[in-house]
C-alpha cells in the first residue's frame, strides 16, 4: 500500500520515534478507543496523550509534520 510505504519513508528520518501498528477488527477495540474511522491513520501520543493525527495520508509531508510534533 502506497500509504504504508510513506509512513516507512517518514519514520526512517525520526529513529527515536517508536510506531506501534495496530489492527482492529472484530473483537479488537484499540481503533474504536482512539476514535478511528478511516485506516491508515497515524496517532501521535506523548506520555499516552494524542498530540496529532494524520488520516490517509497522500504524501510523505503530512506523516513527517505528524512526527515533528513529538
């Protein structure tokens, strides 16, 4: 998915930011607990609270703007 490889390209530039890829579906709440509708959609947590969000990014800015506000 071309989504997935600018999510790679942008976290490549920020090494010391942890991406933990989360699946939902049935019986997995994780996504409904964050408000997620739309996949991808990337969620910037500082100390466990949402600073940023990105949904279905189109290009790699979104996502590296996502990672500086960490």
């Amino acid at each position: 998915h071309y989504e997935f490889r600018l999510v790679a390209e942008a976290l490549a530039e920020f090494p010391s930011v942890e991406h933990i890829k989360v699946e939902d579906g049935p019986g997995r709440s994780r996504g409904r607990s964050f408000r997620v509708k739309l996949w991808p959609t990337l969620i910037a947590l500082r100390d466990g609270i949402e600073v940023a969000r990105t949904v279905r990014p189109e290009a790699v800015e979104p996502v590296r703007a996502l990672m500086q506000q960490l």
